[in-house]
C-alpha cells in the first residue's frame, strides 16, 4: 500500500487529531485493509496506535484473498 494511502486511511480515523487512533480503530482499520482475518485475535496492549505503528502493521501483514477479490 502507497504511504500516502496509509496515512490518509490513519488520519480518517484520527478524527480528534491527536495523532493517534484507539485500538478498536486500528482493529477496523486492519480488517477494511483486509489485513485481518474475523478470527484473527490481536492483543490490545493499552497503548494508543500511532500512526508509525499503524503503517509498520500495514506493510508487514499480507493482504488476504478476499480483499484483492473485493478490488475487482
């Protein structure tokens, strides 16, 4: 995913601008990336999610084949 995608995708989230998003975002966010599975548990480690941390999960996770379907 391009960087500018990246971040326009964090920033919709980041609605208050603070400059990060909470966990339940980023677990949404992954998942309408089609980066995470419905089964798929992550843990929630109390931190908020920047946008660092959130761009390193987007370019380390694969894409799953039901996302590129949705593409086309």
């Amino acid at each position: 995913m391009d960087h500018s995608n990246i971040v326009s995708m964090f920033e919709m989230m980041d609605t208050s601008n603070k400059g990060t998003i909470s966990f339940v975002q980023y677990r949404e966010g992954l998942k309408t990336l089609g980066l995470l599975n419905e089964d798929e548990v992550l843990k929630d480690d109390g931190h908020a999610i920047t946008l660092e941390k959130f761009r390193a999960e987007v370019c380390i996770r694969p894409a799953s084949p039901q996302a590129f379907a949705r593409k086309f």
